[in-house]
C-alpha cells in the first residue's frame, strides 16, 4: 500500500501564551506565538480589541464582514472589528502577536478604532523603520520570550510617539468595564454610571466608544453579549442557560455567529482552533481591565 502524504494526520496548530507584566501591562494583554505547519489554512476570526501581528512564516489574506479581501502584510495591525472575520493563510503559518489592551490601542497606535475596523493597518508604515528590522531578527528566534524581549523597546518608544491618554479618557474606560461586566446593563445605566464619575456627556461617550471599540455603545453592548455566551457555551454551559439576555434562542444564535462565526453547536465541534484558545481562557476576556490607580497609564 502506498503511502499517501495527503492522508495522514494534519498537523495541529499550537498557541503559545504569555501575560504581560512589567511597564507594559497597562497597555499590552498577552503576547503570542502561532504555530500551524499545515500546508493550506482556512479559519475564522472573532471581534476582539487591538492586535499587533509580526508574520514570521507564511502569507494570505483576510476576508472581512462585509466581503471585501485584503492581504496580509509583514507587520500588520487589526484594530477592533464589527463581526467575525475570515482568514486563508499558504503555510506554514507562524504569528507572533501583541493582543493591546482597549487604552494600549489609544496609547501604543493612535488611530481611531472606527477608521480603520475591519482593516489592515500596515505596521511598516506606523512604527518606525525599525519595526522591519525587529521582524528580520524575530524570524531567526525560536522561543516566545526571545521575541517579548525584542518587542517591548518598539512598544516603549512608540508610547512616545503618540499624544498621552487624556484622564477623561481612562474614567470613560474604567465606567465601560464596569458597565460591562454587569452581566447585560442598559445603555440608560452605562450613561448613568459615567456622568456619576465625569463631566462626560452622552454624545462624547458615543464618539468615544467609536474611537476604542469602532463602534457605539449599542455595537458594544452586543459584542460583550455575544462573546461571553459564546465563551459559557464553549465552557459546558447549556443553551438554555445562557439565552437570558437575549430576545430568543434565534437571536442569540445570530449574535454569536455575527460575532464569533460559530453557532453555539459548533463552537463544541470544528471550532477554529484560535477561536477555542480565545474562549477558552480567561486572558481573552476581551473586556478592558481594571488598572490600578497608582498606574499612571498616560505615559507609561
């Protein structure tokens, strides 16, 4: 019997993990190496906050919400989405990824989120010419924490580059996360909680949520919905269990394929191995985190 190449095991793709820490923990979530040697890969992508991607093997494009296909770049940034997204990648495909906190996004790259959602942004162009050099030495490193120790002096010198976070801007993004994490709150409590904390009124908030989460508040009601039923579902719970927040079963269906690109069936059969890392752990809680109050997160 001839050995068929095509029919043996595909190889499993691997994720490697790291939290932040030090001076950059204000800003950077985690750090990530992706590995899948495979020759030909399809996948979905959720809505998440700010990534920072260096493409150390492999090339291929992404197909966004709206059907439009762009192809990757070398050192690519994808800022927060409006749903899930689609990705074929010629491997082997190795990623070396920087997920940005909410004030990272504003810190570390400048842009308003809603400008550039559900694009690539072309790292080459944003940081400086080192960024390409950084790249070229990353490819010859094998270990997660070789390229974290690159990295962070970029990500250092950026926060120098960009205009500081203003103090209004981190009380409007302590009351989301506080808003956020109280399981399915109005957008009355969201406004309520924020004028209680600052003098920001209802059309700043709007604009503000626009320029960190590329959507309004109602866009990101949903996306916090949606993403932490996909993310009890994927953990054991039952349907039913889940489906309070939404109108009907249909709908939360709809919602977490908008979001994520799974229903609930199949986020516990075939899902997107990245997708599983993702709902899996609690670094990917895509909610911004609470920072402590001594941190002072305008020039970090």
């Amino acid at each position: 019997m001839i050995d068929d190449p095509d029919a043996r095991a595909a190889p499993a793709p691997t994720i490697e993990l790291r939290n932040a820490t030090g001076a950059l923990m204000p800003h950077v979530e985690s750090y990530y190496l992706f590995r899948f040697d495979a020759r030909d890969i399809d996948g979905v992508e959720r809505v998440d906050l700010g990534q920072l991607r260096f493409m150390i093997r492999g090339e291929g494009e992404v197909t966004f919400p709206d059907g439009h296909v762009e192809k990757t770049r070398p050192i690519m940034v994808n800022g927060p989405g409006t749903a899930a997204a689609r990705y074929r990648m010629n491997g082997p495909f190795h990623c070396f990824g920087v997920s940005l906190r909410a004030i990272g996004w504003k810190a570390l790259i400048g842009l308003p989120a809603d400008k550039v959602a559900d694009h690539i942004v072309d790292g080459e162009k944003l940081f400086c010419e080192q960024a390409p050099m950084l790249l070229q030495r990353l490819r010859k490193m094998t270990t997660l924490d070789e390229m974290i120790a690159a990295v962070e002096p970029l990500l250092k010198m950026r926060q120098y580059e960009v205009k500081p976070v203003p103090k209004a801007h981190l009380v409007f993004l302590g009351a989301i996360r506080e808003w956020a994490a109280g399981g399915d709150p109005s957008l009355d409590q969201l406004y309520a909680l924020i004028r209680a904390k600052s003098n920001i009124g209802e059309r700043q908030v709007q604009r503000l949520c626009k320029e960190y989460f590329a959507g309004s508040p109602a866009h990101l009601r949903r996306k916090f919905r949606a993403i932490g039923a996909a993310m009890r579902i994927y953990q054991g719970a039952r349907v039913e269990d889940v489906v309070g927040p939404f109108s009907d079963q249909s709908h939360m269906i709809n919602e977490i394929r908008h979001f994520t690109g799974h229903t609930p069936t199949s986020l516990r059969s075939g899902i997107d191995p990245v997708l599983a890392v993702t709902l899996d752990n609690e670094t990917f809680h895509f909610l911004p985190d609470v920072i402590p109050e001594s941190v002072d997160l305008r020039r970090r």
